[in-house]
C-alpha cells in the first residue's frame, strides 16, 4: 500500500452526488460531508473529549484511530484486541486552551524551541477534513491547514499543509505533505512528537547505533555532540536525545509484549524523550519515539516537501 498514491476522491463504486465533497461547519470547525455512505467507508466524524469533532478510522478487521481535528492529532491507535498503541498524558486537556498531550502531535513550522512558540502552532490550531477514501480496504482520511490570521502573526507566510492518513489491520501510515503558497522562499523544522504506550523500564529501541547524537541530558540548552554507540537503546532514566541522520527503519520494544516497526521517507532524524521524575505521574507509561526534521528545509514559491511514516505491528 502506497500512501502517496491516495489521491483526494471516492471510489469509483460510488456515484458522483456520493463522491462530491459538501463543505459544512461542526461546532465552528470547517470539515468535509461525504454523504451517508461515509461509514461504510470505515470513516465517521463524531464528538470526542470535550464535545470536540474527531475522526474515527475502521478497519475492515475491527483496528480503529480517533484524530482530532484540534492539532490534527492522532490520539489513539487501537488494535483489534482492543490494545491502543498510543498514550495520551493523563494531564491532556481537550479544551482548546493548550495542545492535546499525547498520541501524535504535529511540531511545525518549529521543533523546539526557537523564535516562535514552542514547537509551532499546528498543534494548537483546527484542521480541516479535506476528503476521504478507502486505500485497499484501508479506511483513510486527509487533513488540511492553511495559513490564517494567528498563524501569520508570529510566521508571516502562505503555506499549505495536507497530512493523509490510512489505517490497516496492524499499521497507521501517514504522509505531511507541505507546500510553500507565498510568493517568497521560507524554511521550516518539524516533528511528528508520537507517544507510545509502553512499560518504561522494559523499552528497548533499535536501529541507531552509529548515529550522531545531540543529547539534551543535563542541559537542554547546551545538547552534548556524540555518536551511538549501543546496539540496544534502554531508558533508565530521564532521555531527551536527537539522532541526526536516523536510518529509515527503527524497532521499538515497547515492554508491553509489542514489536513496533517504524519506519520512514524523508523524515531524517529521530528524537527519544522520556520525562522520568519530571513527570512522576505517567513516566513509567510512555515512551517517545520521534521522526523528526531537524535542519531547516527551505522550500521556495510552489515548492513542496513530503515525508511519511509507517507505524506497523511485528
């Protein structure tokens, strides 16, 4: 299964009143009516925490993921044993007031700290359903964010963001997708901050040996220059580490009895974090595992910059 080749419309199966996509509002946020056969597509718009619009994906085998449109957030990943992959913080607040704390939230146009707001806005802002489609059976869904007033405020240019979706039986893959609708060049750092349910003192992470590593232990501020040299990366304590140039594939031991496959294109680097004592009351449950673009990419007018992501069952 291709993700990149999802292209924005219904199956053919469907007749063109079906497959056109009606524009309406939901609780003040602008998302996309498929029509009422929109559920036998394994796709369904509802209320979530906090009377928030959600989308919940189906697959054809009973796995489901819940993405807010708050952040474009993917806040849970579940199995058909009913097992969720990802973790949500138990201090997460669904209130608009702050990003959702957890699941996979959007870092853009800034990872990081830096001149703008901590790890940018997109996760702090609505999205928008642009469409949705079955990919083999696979229910999938695309999400829009284009430059608005608040945006611009802090970052003053056009852009526009789309972050396809496609959930299988024993796997999520998505695709960012960002392109430059300015009339002058911008650069941009961004992250997919994925948090996974885990037994902290059994997580193990393989794949990064070799790597050049920023570790931001002791000093956030002053990350210390190094290179990996363990086959097998545990977690004894506080982790907060870039690795730059991350190969295309990492496994991930989550202590839970899963084997999680990450794999990627063009996201070149990977972040691990875990708070440990910072966060007394959840560190043991949840580990980061990041793909990440660090360095700046720069794209000029109509130029765009994609990357995915797999996230798969061993």
């Amino acid at each position: 299964m291709s993700i990149s080749s999802m292209k924005i419309a219904l199956p053919t199966p469907y007749p063109s009143s079906v497959r056109r996509v009606n524009r309406h509002r939901y609780r003040g946020v602008a998302v996309a009516s498929l029509g009422g056969n929109s559920a036998t597509l394994g796709v369904k718009v509802t209320e979530g925490e906090g009377n928030l619009p959600k989308v919940v994906l189906t697959s054809p085998l009973g796995s489901e993921a819940d993405v807010y449109l708050y952040g474009g957030c993917i806040t849970s990943w579940r199995l058909a044993n009913g097992k969720d992959v990802l973790f949500v913080r138990p201090d997460a607040v669904f209130n608009k007031k702050k990003p959702i704390s957890g699941g996979i939230p959007h870092c853009f146009p800034q990872f990081g700290p830096g001149p703008i707001q901590q790890h940018g806005f997109a996760r702090n802002v609505d999205w928008s359903i642009l469409d949705s489609k079955s990919v083999e059976d696979n229910p999938g869904v695309t999400l829009e964010l284009k430059d608005d007033s608040y945006s611009r405020s802090m970052w003053d240019f056009s852009f526009h963001a789309l972050f396809k979706i496609i959930l299988g039986d024993k796997s999520l893959s998505t695709e960012l997708i960002i392109k430059n609708t300015d009339n002058k060049p911008f650069s941009f750092t961004t992250a997919l901050h994925t948090y996974f349910h885990a037994s902290i003192t059994g997580v193990k992470v393989e794949g990064l040996k070799g790597c050049k590593t920023l570790n931001k232990d002791p000093d956030p501020a002053n990350p210390l220059e190094g290179v990996e040299e363990r086959d097998v990366v545990s977690f004894p304590g506080f982790v907060d580490c870039v690795y730059l140039d991350a190969p295309g594939e990492l496994s991930l031991d989550n202590g839970l009895g899963d084997n999680i496959i990450i794999s990627n294109t063009n996201w070149s680097d990977a972040v691990l974090w875990n708070p440990h004592l910072q966060m007394e009351a959840c560190y043991r449950d949840f580990v980061c595992v990041e793909n990440a673009k660090i360095g700046k990419v720069q794209l000029e007018p109509d130029q765009s910059w994609t990357a995915t992501q797999q996230l798969r069952i061993a």
